[in-house]
C-alpha cells in the first residue's frame, strides 16, 4: 500500500512515517516547512526520513489546482496530519483557517477528483470537545479556541464528504500526544530542556493541576495504522485516539523529575486562553471497533523521550 502522509516533517507526521515504513508500507510525504517553529528542525527531520527510504516532496496545500496534484499519484491512502497546531494568541485566526480549514478543502477535492477507492484518514483533536474533553464521539462537540473550531470544521467537511457520497474516510480525534520529535514549544521538550540546562520552566497558572489523557506518540501510530488495516470497520467513523490513564500536569513534571534525577525551577505565567483543563479520552468505541489499546505507560513513554533528547537533540540541534 502507497500511504500519503500530509505534515511528514512534523512531529507525528514524521513519527508515522519511520514506522508505516517499518511496517512495509510505501510511504511518500508532504510538507509546507513553514515557521510555526524552527524549519531548521522539520528539514532535519526530513534528511533522516529520506534517509530511511521515505520520499519527501516540499509543498503547500492549499495550492491545489484542478489538475492532480503530484503527490497524489499512485497513492492508496492519505493520512492528513497537516495543520495550524496548538493554542497560541500569537497566531492569527487566517492562519488556524487556512491551515486547518483551506489546506483541507483543497486536499480533499483534490482527492475526490481522482475518483477512486482512495482511503483517507483526518487527523483531528480532543480539542473539538472544548474545555472538558472527557466525552464519547456521539457527543456535540464545544471547541473552546480557533484550534478546536478550525479542527472540527476541517473534519466535518471530510465525514460530510464521506455521508453524503461514496468517499471513503474516517477521523481520529487525538489526545496530549507526546514523544520524541515533539515540537519545541510542548510541555515535555521545554520541561526536559529546562531541567536539562538549569533553565526556569514557565508554567501556565492552574495547569499544574490540569488532567490529560497523554499518549505516546509511538501507540497514536499503532492506532493510524489500525484504520488502514481494519477499513471496513473504520470508513464513516470517528474515533477518539488516546490514553484512558489520566494524570495531572503536577504528576507528569515529578515524572520527568524522577527520570532525570533533577527538579524544574517552575515559574508561573498568566494561564491561557482557551487551554483544556481537563482531556480524558474515552475509547470503548475504537477498541471495540479496531482492537487497538495503547500499550505504553506514562513514565516509559516519558523515559524514551528523556532518552532521544539526550541522544539526538543535546547538543546536536538548536530545539527552542
């Protein structure tokens, strides 16, 4: 199977990619390398994504034109994981809207004038849910920020897509996703950087005891390919993909503490609009559906990240 994968450079993107590759899968990806954070970073990723044998094209979707746009050719699936990430008032409303909003409209009719039985996959957020993210997928979603508002657009337009006509999609809803990769600006990468070099961590006032459900990265790319692999069971749904296990943002700091050996110099900064104060992922329906659980616990997870920082990023790559 020649499995798309849009946002290959990025941090699940990229994760994705290395292990659909393992998996056998003939992986091709996109990439827009804008300046959300450091391209430096996205282009060293894609150097080691080439080298692994996965074909990266550099490009913007929302470009696409009436004619077939290249990187869609000879492609059996699309996974979606490009977008405007994360919660932040230094981004503009047009960028959360082109990014999430048009960036998917072009693909999707794109993909729709191909005319075949082509598989696509939207990567959307617990975001959707608004500020209590402890629901199942039947309930009506209450985005809280232009994130969530421009995510659940982005994936109504697929499923409305895939209800009204014969095309074939499905959305997974992801959950405090962390790991190695993972963009600079996440909790985990600051935190390990900061008690790494003796750095004060600012912290958003009232997170400490924010409740999330965080997913290994590595188990949130078992649950992708799970869509893939049980399609029937996965076309015209919409899955929740994270962890039942949910912690404070106090206990996953003293877990990054343990593993290091070392205390965060917490500083506290005024909250953020919009942040989630508590995600709690329900996924009876993708268990039942697909068979998929995640099977990494916090500290583990948490114990590889410490570890690739270490490995691949001290030292090595400018990540801030």
């Amino acid at each position: 199977m020649r499995v798309l994968v849009t946002g290959v450079a990025g941090y699940i993107g990229s994760n994705l990619a290395f292990r659909a590759k393992e998996c056998g899968f003939d992986v091709l990806g996109i990439d827009g390398f804008t300046d959300y954070y450091n391209p430096a970073i996205k282009r060293n990723t894609a150097k080691r994504l080439v080298a692994a044998g996965v074909e990266v094209l550099e490009g913007d979707l929302t470009a696409a034109t009436s004619v077939m746009p290249p990187y869609l050719e000879g492609v059996d699936a699309v996974v979606h994981l490009a977008g405007q990430p994360g919660i932040s008032e230094a981004t503009p409303w047009e960028d959360y809207q082109r990014n999430n909003v048009l960036a998917t409209n072009r693909l999707l009719e794109a993909v729709k004038r191909m005319g075949t039985s082509l598989k696509f996959v939207n990567i959307s957020s617990s975001s959707v849910y608004g500020l209590h993210a402890m629901d199942r997928e039947s309930a009506a979603p209450k985005p809280a920020s232009w994130y969530g508002v421009t995510k659940l657009s982005a994936e109504q337009e697929v499923m409305a897509a895939q209800w009204s006509t014969d095309f074939s999609a499905c959305s997974l809803r992801l959950f405090s996703v962390y790991g190695e990769r993972e963009r600079p600006e996440k909790l985990f990468p600051k935190l390990i950087r900061a008690i790494d070099l003796n750095l004060e961590f600012p912290l958003f006032e009232g997170s400490l005891e924010h409740q999330r459900s965080f997913t290994y990265v590595g188990d949130v790319c078992e649950g992708i390919l799970a869509t893939l692999g049980n399609w029937d069971r996965a076309d015209g749904e919409i899955f929740n993909l994270g962890t039942d296990q949910c912690f404070t943002t106090g206990e996953a700091i003293r877990t990054v503490e343990e593993i290091m050996g070392k205390q965060a110099n917490l500083k506290i900064v005024p909250q953020r609009l919009g942040d989630q104060k508590a995600t709690h992922a329900n996924i009876d329906k993708i268990g039942s559906a697909l068979g998929w659980a995640p099977k990494t616990s916090l500290k583990a997870g948490l114990t590889k990240m410490v570890d690739w920082y270490m490995s691949e990023v001290k030292g090595k790559i400018d990540w801030v």
